[in-house]
C-alpha cells in the first residue's frame, strides 16, 4: 500500500552530500512523511520524518516542499556506512503502520 | 534497552513442520508489528497489535499464519505447517504508541528457510 515513488538506484562520492528523492502527491493533511534505511541483513533503521516543515537531527536533513507532494532526504557527507537502501513512507500515524514500498538503493563510492 | 530481541536468528525446518518465530519488544512499548521480507515482494506488513490487542491482520497471508501477544513483553508468529515459499526474513518492530508521532524500532529479524 505503498504511496511514494522512489528511483530504484543512485550513487554518491564518499564524503559529498546524498540528495535522495521521493514523490507522494497523494499525501494527505495528517500524513507524515519517514524515511527508513534497510542496511544488508539488518532491520530497518528509523531516520527522520516531518510533517510540513523541514527537519534535522544528526543522521540528515529532511525537505519538504510547500504543497507537500515530494520531500528530499540529504545526507551531508556521504561515507560508505551509508550504503543501503533508503525508505520514504507517509503515514498518518493512527496506527503507527508503515508499508514500505521498494525503495532507492544507495551507493556511496570511495 | 537492548532493543527489540527476535529469536531464533536464523532457522531451518522441513516443509510441513509447525514454526515459531519470537519477539520481545522494548520494554514500555505498546504496538507491536510483524513484517515478512522476500526479493519478490519487499517488505509486508503482516499484523500489528496495540496493547496486546490484534488491530490489523489483513497482511497475514494464509490461515497457516497466526501470532499472539499474551502480555506486553512477549509475541509470535507461528506458521503451521510451513511451505517451502515462508522462507523469507521476518521481523518484529514495536513502537511506544499508535496514533502518535513515534517511530517503529526493529529487531534484526528471524532467517526463515524451508526446504
């Protein structure tokens, strides 16, 4: 049930900014927007999430544009720990569900 | 807190034995969520429980599936009999509250293989 689209693959110089994409022109009012990281093997990590205006903590930035339709998640100095592939999610939160769709497959590069 | 705790890691078993699979959430946490993993089809919700309380079991794909929460620190997922195409890593999350701005934690995951 998944209402983001995400490109299925990117890559990133090691140390330079990760700039990740994602679309959800369907959001609605009360929906926030999560990303989530799925390091190989490992569970899914929680990263950020925000409902209108933007957002930071110490693992990224998180954007949102002004009609809520699309978000950026950046992170500011890619390292090769950050290799994984990268989750957007909206979710109104009533149930705390998240339906993960296929997600971007991050590449940082040495 | 060590975090939500899954066992067994990893678990081999013939086609058409009974499979558990075990959660403990972190402590003071009251929803609890089971996801299957596969290459085909990603990351599925299959039931979350809010309170101990099934909520949503719509993900679960077959009567062969059930999972329990008899207290606050303790789930399953039990498949009975499995099928070789269960094999998939599933994982338990559990965050402190539906309905609130809160994230899911998750554990590292059971490997299930059903030969």
């Amino acid at each position: 049930d998944a209402k983001t689209t995400q490109p299925p693959s990117m890559d990133c110089a090691e140390g330079r900014a990760a700039n990740l994409p994602c679309n959800h022109s369907t959001i609605s009012g009360n929906e926030y927007v999560y990303w989530y990281r799925q390091i190989h093997s490992q569970g899914p990590q929680y990263i950020i999430h925000g409902l209108k205006n933007n957002e930071t903590n110490e693992m990224a930035s998180l954007i949102i544009t002004e009609d809520r339709k699309s978000s950026t998640l950046i992170l500011p100095h890619a390292t090769l720990r950050d290799t994984a592939v990268y989750y957007c999610i909206v979710s109104a939160n009533t149930g705390n569900q998240f339906y993960f769709g296929t997600g971007t497959s991050l590449t940082v590069i040495p | 807190d060590a975090g939500v705790i899954q066992s067994p890691r990893h678990e081999v078993t013939e086609m058409g034995q009974e499979v558990t699979l075990r959660c403990k959430p972190i402590s003071g946490h009251n929803s609890l969520f089971w996801y299957r993993q596969t290459m085909m089809r990603g990351l599925e919700l299959l039931i979350y429980f809010n309170n101990n309380v099934p909520i949503d079991d719509s993900g679960m794909p077959e009567d062969r599936f059930s999972a329990k929460m008899p207290n606050a620190s303790f789930s399953t997922l039990k498949i009975q009999p499995s099928e070789p195409r269960d094999s998939a890593v599933y994982f338990c999350a559990s965050s402190p509250w539906a309905g609130m701005n809160t994230e899911a934690f998750f554990g590292q995951g059971t490997r299930l293989t059903v030969v």
